[in-house]
C-alpha cells in the first residue's frame, strides 16, 4: 500500500494533529503534513498519520512532531518523508530537526534512533500532563554523511 502526503486543509489537519500527539496546541508557524492510503486523500477513514513541523529558528531548526492515526502502526516511512521534507534544499532547507517523545513512548523513541536521530537529554515536566519527555536531534550533516557510506558501498 502506497501512500499519499497532502499539505491542504492544514486548520483541519492541525486539530487532528493536535488529538494524535495529545498537544495541547502548535505554534502560529505549525505546517502539518497528511499521510494518507494513496487514492482516499482527506479521507479520515484512510489518514495513516500527521507530522508537524514548527518554532521554526533562524539557525535553520525546527521542531518536529508525528502522530499516529487510532489503531495505526507506527510507520519509520513516514517519519522519513519527514525527514526528507525537512532537510530537502527546495523545502524547507533545515539543518536540524528537534523532537521531543513522551518517555513512555518507546517505540516512537526506538524509530527516531534507527532513522538517526541522537537522544540529548530528558525534559522533566514538558508535557501538559506534567509528564517527560526525550528531547533528541537529527543533523542534516549526519543525514548526508549516511547516505554518502551508503553510496560508497554500493558503488564497490
């Protein structure tokens, strides 16, 4: 099953973001992005998940949110297209993505690993809940330095 990103309707998509992450809001910069069933996009019958991008910095970060639609597994292909929009030369052209994962999320915290992001530290109270969080990061040089290895091997 392939799947369909569609950045429209981006009020609706940010309140749906909103009950998938449990926030308790996004920043006026937020910019969501849909994952959808290819074919039923804006279907929320099919909607396989959201990610959020916002606090967008000068130094060329952002924050970096995703949720799961109900009853969805979590899917690294979406997170990845995540990552692809955030550090693509033509898209937004970050450097550096920052996410935050409450610490009971392990599976959400074990994908960003295998992706590449880097835990830094634990957040104590972050979320509304009162609750910690697991602050890590995803460099772009990191990112291009993997797939130039990846490149190399595959070229000998």
């Amino acid at each position: 099953m392939t799947t369909t990103f569609t950045t429209t309707r981006q009020k609706d998509t940010l309140a749906k973001a909103m009950d998938l992450t449990n926030s308790p809001g996004f920043m006026e910069d937020a910019c969501a992005i849909a994952a959808y069933q290819d074919g039923f996009e804006n279907n929320p019958d099919y909607l396989k998940g959201i990610i959020v991008f916002e606090a967008f910095r000068p130094n060329q970060s952002a924050e970096f949110h995703f949720g799961m639609a109900f009853g969805k597994m979590l899917s690294v292909d979406i997170i990845q297209m995540g990552v692809t929009v955030a550090f693509h030369p033509k898209l937004f052209n970050l450097d550096r993505l920052v996410t935050k994962t409450p610490v009971e999320n392990v599976r959400a915290i074990c994908a960003l690993l295998k992706i590449g992001f880097q835990i830094q530290h634990r957040e104590r109270g972050a979320l509304a809940n009162g609750g910690d969080v697991i602050v890590s990061t995803l460099d772009r040089a990191d990112v291009l330095s993997q797939v130039q290895k990846t490149e190399i091997v595959q070229t000998e």
